[in-house]
C-alpha cells in the first residue's frame, strides 16, 4: 500500500484540477433536476460531485438493501454493476471486522450531524425531502480515497432523516476510483464479505429539457434505458459509467448480513 507521502504531490495535483474545474462551474449545474421526487436528472454529470450520484439515488437503494422484495420494483438494477463475490475465508472475515471496529470507533463523535458538518462533511442536498437518506461527504477525503484507503476516513457519512428534521447517522460509505480493478478492491474491504457497486448505463434527457415533460420511465437513476443504442434513439445523453467503485458499511447492524449491504 502506498504512503501518503509518496502519493501528495498527486493528491496536489489533482486538486488545483478539481479546483480549476470547479471554478469554471455555471449556476445551472443544478438546472433539469426534478425535485419532486428521487429520479433527479443532472443537466450534465460534470457537474456532479463524488457521491452525489450516490445520494440522489440512496432512499431507493437503502429500502432495497433493508428489504430484497422491493427489488423488482425498480430498474436500478440495470445502473448497478457489483464485484463478484469471493469465497469467505476466517483471513478475510477478521480484516472486514477490524475495519468495522475502527469506523464505530471513529463514527462515535459524528452521532452529531453538527461535528460531522464542523470536520467538514456536508449534506448534499438536504432539501430534498425525498431522499431518506442523506450523504454527508468530505471531499478531500475522497480525493485522497483515490489513492490510498484509510478506514478511518469514509468520504461519506450516512445519516437517516429523524421525525423533526434531525439526522440518525446509520453508516458510511468508502470510495475508490472508477478504474481500479477487482483485486484492488479487495485490498481495501474483502469482496468476500462486501460488493462494492458502481452506477453505470445512464440516459439522461437533453439539456434543456422541462424536468416536469421527462418521461422518468424511460430516463434517469430508475429508468428503463441502459445501453447506448436505446440512448440515442431517444434523443438522450449516455453515460457508461458515473464516478468510482463505493461500498457501503453499517456499522450497527445487529444482522451481520445488512453491515455490509450495496
């Protein structure tokens, strides 16, 4: 494994880029998204940030984790593409459990939305009352995720919405970067207790398009499109694949099955 040392100077530069690119960001980075509801459709994925692909989506997926059956109801399934499950070995199990121990260890301050928000992660879109769960992501730590895993620093932290307009904080979530391969992974968290997933084969309407005329059936997160060809007959914008590898970790989970759940 790297030290972060020997990866700094491309932890700078990928940040002046990141920098740079974020800057020349216009106003209406967030324009065709449908607030009314969970099927949000970026203008242009460029302007999404890492994890927000992940929070736009999450209420869905975290009732599909907590409950298998509601599986069939969506078509999220054709926009996820997971690691191949390994065989579980007692090596493996004690390293996902270390990791676990560590995240309690480090989430305990975070119970408080607030210190997370202090330590610098922040809600995307917290307005967005759809969303059940909402991703509290620090960016840095997931700029440096690319290059090294320190289990002590999920780029997100997972809060569930509470009666009051509070936050339950419920997990977390690890990235990597979008080409690294298998086995990488699995030097990170064993593919034979967690499958890390990635968002893949997204239609988006054209740009400018009424997000109140989007047929969400057909485009977005949900949407029954998810190859090219489909894409473009639609008159749509195709996106193989949007942002890295993520893995969700709940730490709390009394069933051991549900701590590791995609």
């Amino acid at each position: 494994m790297k030290s972060l040392a020997s990866v700094a100077p491309l932890i700078l530069a990928s940040a002046i880029v990141a920098t740079s690119a974020s800057s020349q960001r216009s106003s209406d980075s967030m324009a065709g998204m449908n607030m009314g509801g969970a099927s949000i459709m970026p203008a242009d994925s460029s302007n999404i940030k890492a994890g927000e692909m992940e929070a736009m989506s999450m209420d869905t997926e975290h009732d599909m984790d907590h409950d298998p059956h509601m599986a069939h109801m969506s078509n999220m399934a054709l926009h996820m593409a997971f690691t191949d499950p390994r065989p579980v070995t007692p090596a493996d199990r004690a390293r996902a459990d270390k990791i676990v121990a560590e995240l309690r260890r480090v989430l305990a301050k975070y119970q408080d939305y607030k210190v997370a928000e202090t330590d610098g992660y922040k809600p995307f879109h917290p307005e967005i009352k759809q969303m059940k769960v909402v991703h509290f992501t620090k960016n840095w730590y997931g700029l440096k995720a690319a290059f090294i895993f320190n289990p002590a620093e999920p780029t997100s932290l997972l809060y569930e919405r509470t009666f009051g307009g509070g936050y339950k904080l419920i997990g977390a979530m690890y990235t990597d970067r979008r080409n690294a391969t298998q086995d990488q992974l699995n030097e990170r968290v064993p593919l034979s207790i967690a499958r890390w997933h990635r968002h893949i084969n997204f239609c988006f309407p054209p740009k400018g398009t009424d997000p109140r005329t989007v047929d969400r059936t057909k485009f977005g997160f949900n949407g029954s499109i998810a190859t090219k060809a489909a894409c473009d007959s639609a008159g749509g914008r195709f996106y193989p694949q949007i942002f890295g590898w993520m893995v969700h970790v709940y730490p709390w989970e009394s069933n051991p099955e549900l701590v590791w759940a995609h």
